[in-house]
C-alpha cells in the first residue's frame, strides 16, 4: 500500500489493485511554512512564517527587517541565491535585491540579467 499523495500529472503507476479505488484526504489541512538561510559558517533561522501563505511584500518585509542585517552584520562579502517561486520573483523582492545587492544575488532577472529583461517583465 502506498503512503502520500503523488501528483497524476506526470505520472502513471501500474498496479495490481484496482486503478478506481478512491482515497480520500483532508483539503486545506494545516501547514507551516518556515524559511531559513544557510552560509558556510552560520544557520540563520527557522523563521517560522505566522501567515499562512508568504507572498512577495511579506517575503520582502523578512528580507528586509529580519535576514538582511543579520547578513550584513555577520559579513559585507556575500551572495544572495533564490529560487524563481513567485513571491521570491516579486518585482519590489527583485527591485530590493538590485538596489542593496547589485551584482550580489543570483536568481531569475537578477540584475546579472540584462536590465532590460527586468524591465520587460512589468509591461
């Protein structure tokens, strides 16, 4: 018997029970969403997030009052890495990260990228 759920979008099992037995689970089940951000000498976090989806401004507002002075405090010399989910591709997340840490963060449309892909995303 399997455990968990897997996506049916790209994926197709074979079995031997029957393919139209059904498995019911709770939607919308509690969840927590925690970020933490690893450099070579230090864990900073789990910041535990109280909303229970993070978007770009809330996302933003973590950046900016809770990891960014820790990084900076800890060292000037760094590089910033995110993933393009869309709160972390915000364009005032994306706009941030230019203006402290230009040249200095790697993610989609850094500004590494050429300025004018950051500017065709807005339009």
């Amino acid at each position: 018997m399997c455990v968990g759920k897997v996506s049916r979008h790209n994926v197709r099992i074979w079995g031997t029970e029957n393919p139209h037995a059904t498995v019911e689970h709770v939607r919308d089940s509690p969840k927590v969403n925690v970020f933490c951000a690893v450099s070579s000498c230090k864990v900073y976090g789990p910041f535990f997030f109280a909303e229970p989806t993070v978007t770009g401004i809330y996302y933003l507002n973590i950046l900016q009052l809770w990891l960014m002075p820790q990084l900076q405090e800890d060292s000037e010399d760094f590089i910033s890495e995110h993933d393009g989910s869309p709160p972390r591709f915000h364009f005032d997340i994306r706009a941030h990260l230019n203006a402290n840490l230009p040249g200095r963060w790697i993610g989609r449309a850094s500004d590494s990228d050429s300025s004018s892909s950051l500017a065709s995303t807005v339009t």
